[in-house]
C-alpha cells in the first residue's frame, strides 16, 4: 500500500475521457491508497467536462474535490490550484490522458516518502523503451529539439521536463508553488527551475508512457510560446523572492 497522496488532474474540454480518467483513478486509489484525495481542477471548460467529472466524483470512497477555474487560465495556473489546495504531504498531478499509466506511480511516490527527494517526475527520455505508443515523428522531435533547448538555456540538468506526470512534497514546495507565475504549458520547467535553485532534491525517474491522441497542445504556436517563455524566465526566476522556504534536508 502507498501511503496517503493527493493526486490533481488539470482538465479542458476533456468531455470525451475525463469520466474514464476518473473512474480509473479512482480505482487505482481504492485499492492501492485508500486514505488519499482526488482533485479534479476544471480550467474553464466549455463542454460537459465539469457535470461528468461531477458525476463520477459523486459517492466516492476515498476524498474527492472538483475546482473551477473560470475563465480558461492555463495548465499551469490550473495545476497550481490543485497543489495548492491538495490537503496530503504528497502532491502528484497527472495529465487527463493518463499517458503514464497510474501503475506508475510508485515510482514518484515512495522517493519522496522515503525522504530521498523532495521532488520526482516521469521522463520519457531516459529509456525510450518504455514508451509504447509514440507521438508522430515531427511532435516527438520538436519535444527533443524544446527539452535540449530548455537544458541550454536555463541549466537544468533534466531531460524531459514536459512529461505531464510529478510529484512533490508539499511542505517544501509550497513557497514555490506560490511564487510560480507562468499560466502555460511551460509552467513545469518553472516550478523545477525555482526548485532548483531553491537546492530541493530532485530526481527524473524513466515511466512507461503511451501516446493518445486529442492533446490540447498546438505544434506550432504552443512550441513558439513555450520557448519564449523559458528564455524570458531565465532572467525572472532569479529575482523571485521565495520568502524563505522551509530548511531542505
């Protein structure tokens, strides 16, 4: 059994798999982390997601809670919120699609439980032979061709900073989380970079991960956006001021 974990879901416009997300989160929980929370945090959905993800929370077993975001504000503001609110030691938020199966998990989980690190993330790049079903070939080189850029411009040491699958502990991450300022999809090498520099612990761990299809992400102009984003945070992260996070051990 794992021990107690809030697990935040991001959705817009997720109508067509939200209520197979949850019903298969829901599941994995019952049975393998029966005293966590779910939170589901809707980002200004225009088509039935809220009502179904409603739906599927209604007469849970295990804490469940649905947050609005209103109007649409980003991935990231959305994720914030759910960490933000999450109520567990541990936060890990999963992208809607469930690429990284849920089987995953302990793999982010126990680290962080163990106190070996402070933060855990799937990659995808560390062995690419977990990787069942792979995006098409143009998306998955601009991913490799972002994430080199990424580790150029602001000195991460990562690989795969995009994989829609972390987890933190919150009592460190906080301050971070409230500092963040990015709304977009560039939003997680922001949260690793402040924790970076904050000298948290941090490890990329490879995951199983499947391609599926209907991502939100726009090729072009959501690349466009995201690298300007990193080149413009590079300079903005250091004068964040993180009011003293707690002491990293």
């Amino acid at each position: 059994m794992l021990p107690p974990f809030s697990v935040v879901i991001p959705c817009f416009n997720e109508a067509a798999r939200i209520g197979g997300t949850l019903r298969s989160t829901l599941d994995y929980l019952t049975a393998n982390a029966p005293q966590s929370e779910l939170i589901v945090v809707n980002d200004g959905s225009t088509d039935a997601t809220a009502a179904i993800a409603r739906e599927k929370l209604d007469g849970a077993t295990i804490q469940t809670r649905l947050l609005e975001n209103f109007p649409n504000r980003g991935k990231g503001a959305a994720v914030r919120s759910g960490l933000l609110a999450a109520r567990e030691p541990i936060g890990l938020f999963s992208d809607a699609d469930l690429s990284t199966p849920l089987t995953e998990t302990p793999k982010l989980i126990e680290p962080i439980a163990n106190d070996e690190v402070h933060i855990a993330f799937g990659s995808r790049a560390l062995d690419r032979s977990l990787i069942g079903i792979h995006q098409p070939w143009r998306r998955e080189q601009a991913g490799r061709v972002f994430n080199l850029l990424v580790r150029v411009t602001t000195g991460l040491p990562f690989w795969d900073t995009q994989c829609g699958f972390k987890a933190f502990r919150l009592d460190v991450f906080r301050p971070i989380l409230e500092a963040a300022r990015v709304d977009g999809f560039a939003f997680d090498v922001e949260l690793l970079l402040l924790a970076h520099r904050a000298g948290l612990r941090i490890r990329e761990i490879p995951v199983r991960w499947n391609h599926a299809e209907g991502s939100k992400v726009s090729f072009f102009r959501d690349s466009l956006r995201m690298l300007r984003e990193v080149i413009a945070m590079r300079a903005e992260v250091g004068a964040i001021d993180l009011n003293r996070p707690p002491a990293v051990r």
